[in-house]
C-alpha cells in the first residue's frame, strides 16, 4: 500500500471526497512526524507505537576497501507494534 491507497481507503470508509481524505493523511503524517521531531512519544492503542532513540557513534568500516571511517552519533525512529496488530497479521484476528 502507497500513501495514495491509503488515501482511497480513507475516502471510501469515511464517505469524504479525495481531496478530504488527502488533507487528513497528510495532516495525520504532519503531526506524528513533528512530535517524533520533538523526540515525544507516540502511542496509538492497538496499533503501534513509535519513538525517537539516540544512537551513539561508532567506528564503521567502508565495505569496498575495509578502511575504518566514523559514524556520526544520529537519530533513528522504533517501532514497536501493538498486541492487537500483532494478532491480526498473525492471523488471529479479523479485518475491521
């Protein structure tokens, strides 16, 4: 699925025109990727929730020539999904 699929599905469940539906994603996507930015954590019951987690430097080796080069101390966002949709990709549960 594409952000545009889920556009569609948004649309169609929730009987709004496309144009709606698209201003609602991308208002959805605007606030969880502006909270993750103020590294707070985002929980979404059932779902899933995401965090920002600080990832400290290392000595890294380039693939091509085995010479060690530093990584740069970063940002990475996890992942963690809900038990419910854990349960309903296992299979356990049906689509709503």
């Amino acid at each position: 699925m594409v952000k545009a699929d889920l556009v569609a599905q948004v649309a169609q469940r929730c009987g709004m025109k496309q144009n709606e539906a698209q201003k609602v994603v991308d208002a959805i996507f605007s606030c969880l990727s502006d909270a993750l930015a103020r590294r707070e954590r985002i929980e979404v019951r059932g779902f899933a929730s995401f965090s920002a987690k600080r990832y400290d430097g290392y000595t890294g080796r380039n693939p091509r020539t085995g010479q060690p080069i530093p990584v740069q101390p970063k940002w990475g966002i996890v992942f963690r999904p809900g038990s419910e949709l854990r349960r309903r990709v296992d299979g356990n549960g049906q689509p709503g």
